[in-house]
C-alpha cells in the first residue's frame, strides 16, 4: 500500500517536472533573437562589438543550438554524444549543462559553488535559499499568531484595525514596497545602504520584509477566516462549557482542527515567496537565483534558463509533497482517502 503511494507520488512528480521544463523549452523558443543577438548585446553591436555569422554558426554548433527543437530537448534532458563523439548524461544524472553566456561554465557550477574559501551558504542557490527561509519564518512566525489574536477579538476594534491593515498589505506589490523601502530607507532615512553588505546580517532585514509580508498578510487571513469558523463549532461550545482554559480550547480544540487549512495553504504561499524572488533580488542587487534567472533570460542564456526553470519546478514540487505529507498526518482522514485511491 505505501509503496503504491510512493510510485504514484514519484509518477506524478517526474511528468510535472519533465512537462515543465518542455512548457519552458518551447517558451524560451519563441522569443526573438538569440544568444548572441538580442536585448543584452544591443550596446556591444552598437560598438561594432557583435558577433560575424560565421562565428555564430560555430558557437550554434558547439552549444548544439543547430540541431531539431525536438533533438535539443532530448539532448538537454537525456544526454547527447557530443562533438568528440562522447556520450554525456543530461538533466536526469544532475547535469544541467553549459552557460552559453559565461563562457561554457556548467550552470551548477555558476548555481552551487562557493567562492574560492567560502561555504555553501555563500553560493548563489545559498544566498537565495537562506533568503527564503529568513522570510518564511517572519510570514509563520508573525501571520500565525496574528490570524489567532484577530480571530479571538474579532470583534474589537484593534482587530479590525489589523483586518484593514493585512488586507491593504495584500493588495500592494512587492516590488512597489521594495521601491518605497529603497527611497524612504536608503535615500531619505538613510538607515540602510542603497548597495547593501551581505555580510552583515542588518543588510538582510528590508529584503526579507519585502519579500514576505504579502505572504504574512495571507497567513494571517486564512488563519482569522479559519479560526472563526472552528471557533462557532458545537465541539468547541461543548468544551468551554465544561469549563476548561481558554488557553486550552484554543490549542487542543480550535488550533489542533484548524492546523490542516492553514498548512495547506502554506503551500502556495512558500511558492510565492519563490517567484517573489525574481523582482526582490533584481531590486535590491541580492547575488542570489532569482536575479540570475532575470538576467539569463534577458540574455537568453538557453541551458541556464532551463536549469534554473528545472530547480523551481523541482523546489515547489517538493514543497507540495511536503504539505501534503503534513496534510495526511494532521488529518487522518486525509490519509485514509488517499489509502483507497490506491487501493
């Protein structure tokens, strides 16, 4: 029974993933130019700087870009023979091939190594991770407690109050706070530096913020919205005419039954913050994925946008399975349903 679980579970993640990196491929296939003329290398051909055809059909060759669309998909995700007639494994063995626009460089390379004499962390996939998680803890750790503090004075001003602040938090983009951060912060207040230091932890505050208070606005909304609706449950009536704490209906009652709501929707919060990457990194000059990807498809650096597109799918395919997995031990329910699917 579990292993049919897994097997439909790893069927299921493998077509995701291949299905979105061919969405990708075709995508990045139907943009203009190429990557040796296009928006980037505008002001190098300016300067009489571009690249003659004849190189370019060398470089096309090298890079395989001469070959069938169909082949060069193939080609990218199992392997290829190359020009010395050596076979290479592709994506599927963790190669995610050549950056065109970095000098050949393997996009792991350029993805997950540290500069010389630093740690993981200091790596570009490092940097974002680490970005990534500084902001999933400020949403959890401030939209949980307060989704539980609005929905038990839901009717208080204070909690109104809040409800017309979150609500307003969602509807801003993030990168229009990122711009107001910039120009209040940094050119007004002067309390952070418009080229932040990555090495100190102050540096890190502001990004972090912007990237997840639209997620903590969220958070705590579901939390309110879903804590109202268990608070008017009969069980919960039932408890507190027991007798029983406050402090003990809310957490063995009330939080207990709502937790699957909530961590459900963590999901596609975590994979907001994810995409958010794109515009906060850009903005604040973070030398993390997120600003590779902007720049790899301005200069349609094809294996890079393919790899990097790969490691988002395999990052929120892997953040779903996670949230269901806590899905399916917070509610047994849950499991039980997915056991005769199975069956």
């Amino acid at each position: 029974m579990i292993f049919q679980i897994l097997l439909r579970k790893s069927l299921r993640v493998i077509t995701i993933l291949v299905g979105t990196t061919l969405i990708a491929f075709l995508l990045m296939h139907t943009i203009p130019g190429n990557p040796w003329s296009n928006y980037s290398s505008t002001a190098r051909m300016m300067h009489n700087l571009g690249i003659d055809q004849s190189t370019q059909n060398e470089l096309n060759r090298h890079f395989g870009l001469d070959l069938p669309l169909w082949r060069q998909f193939t080609r990218y995700i199992f392997g290829d023979f190359n020009n010395d007639g050596n076979f290479f494994c592709g994506a599927i063995c963790g190669n995610l091939g050549p950056s065109i626009q970095q000098r050949g460089r393997s996009v792991q390379n350029i993805l997950f190594e540290p500069p010389e004499g630093m740690g993981f962390w200091k790596s570009r996939f490092g940097y974002s991770i680490r970005l990534i998680l500084f902001a999933s803890l400020f949403a959890v750790g401030f939209g949980i407690p307060l989704g539980i503090y609005t929905a038990r004075k839901s009717r208080s001003a204070i909690s109104r109050a809040i409800s017309v602040g979150l609500a307003a938090l969602i509807s801003i983009p993030n990168f229009v706070l990122g711009l107001l951060a910039i120009i209040v912060l940094a050119s007004w207040l002067k309390l952070i530096k418009v080229i932040p230091d990555w090495n100190y932890a102050s540096s890190w505050i502001v990004p972090t913020i912007v990237l997840a208070i639209m997620p903590m606005a969220s958070i705590a909304r579901v939390t309110r919205t879903t804590l109202v609706n268990t608070l008017n449950e009969d069980y919960v009536r039932t408890a507190r005419a027991k007798g029983l704490a406050e402090s003990r209906v809310m957490l063995i009652h009330v939080l207990r039954n709502a937790l699957v709501p909530i961590v459900t929707f963590l999901g596609p919060t975590l994979m907001e913050m994810f995409t958010g990457l794109f515009i906060v990194e850009v903005m604040f000059s973070f030398p993390g994925f997120g600003r590779q990807y902007w720049e790899s498809v301005l200069k349609l650096d094809y294996p890079m946008i393919m790899g990097l597109t790969l490691i988002y799918a395999t990052g929120i395919v892997l953040i779903n399975v996670l949230i269901e997995f806590l899905c399916e031990i917070l509610d047994p329910r849950i499991r039980a349903v997915n056991q005769q699917g199975a069956s």
